[in-house]
C-alpha cells in the first residue's frame, strides 16, 4: 500500500504534488438509493486537486487488511468518479495522486 505519511516517500524524498482534498463523495450511477451504495456503482469525489488522482483507496474498517485501491475512471480539476469493487466495506475512501500524495480519508461512505 501507499507510505504512511503524505509527505514523505520511502526513498526519503518528498512528493511533487499537493494531495487532493477531498470534500464530498456521491453515489453517481447504479446506486442502491441516494445514500447507499454497492459493488458497482459509480462514485464521484468532489474536492480540490482532483485533477492529480489516479487511484482511490476504500479504506473499511480499522487496518488496512480490508483496503481495497481501485483506479480512478475519470478526473477533471474538481472531480474524480470510481466504481466502487468487490467485497469493498462500508467506511471512508481515500483519494490518492499519480505520485502516491494521500488525501485525508473522506467521511464514512
């Protein structure tokens, strides 16, 4: 998975790029209801820096042993969508740049 801290990379360097802020997440397509979400569905992100994600972690619970990283479909300047995977528990998402710059986890999804 992605180094601890966004600051830092194992080499010891730093990345070239600001993580994403992540604002808001929104189910988009082949939702459950406007709430609920499944294996599937399309998520959109809504932040700053979204133009720089290329992958988004669907953190779950404690521990990264439910992590799941799933590339990003699409991005523009203020948006990233997702299709949310297999087996991916309920919990909060975490938008990651080209680089491996982390976003703060979202709230709860």
């Amino acid at each position: 998975m992605a180094p601890a801290s966004p600051a830092a990379t194992p080499s010891g360097g730093s990345y070239a790029s600001a993580p994403a802020v992540v604002q808001a997440v929104a189910c988009r397509a082949e939702c459950v209801d406007e709430d609920t979400v499944k294996a599937g569905s399309t998520l959109r992100l809504s932040g700053q820096g979204m133009h720089r994600v290329r992958s988004v972690i669907f953190l779950g619970g404690p521990g990264d042993a439910d992590d799941k990283l799933v590339p990003a479909l699409r991005w523009a300047k203020t948006i990233a969508d997702v299709k949310v995977p297999e087996g991916a528990a309920s919990g909060r998402v975490r938008a990651r740049n080209g680089d491996g710059a982390l976003a703060r986890p979202s709230r709860d999804v």
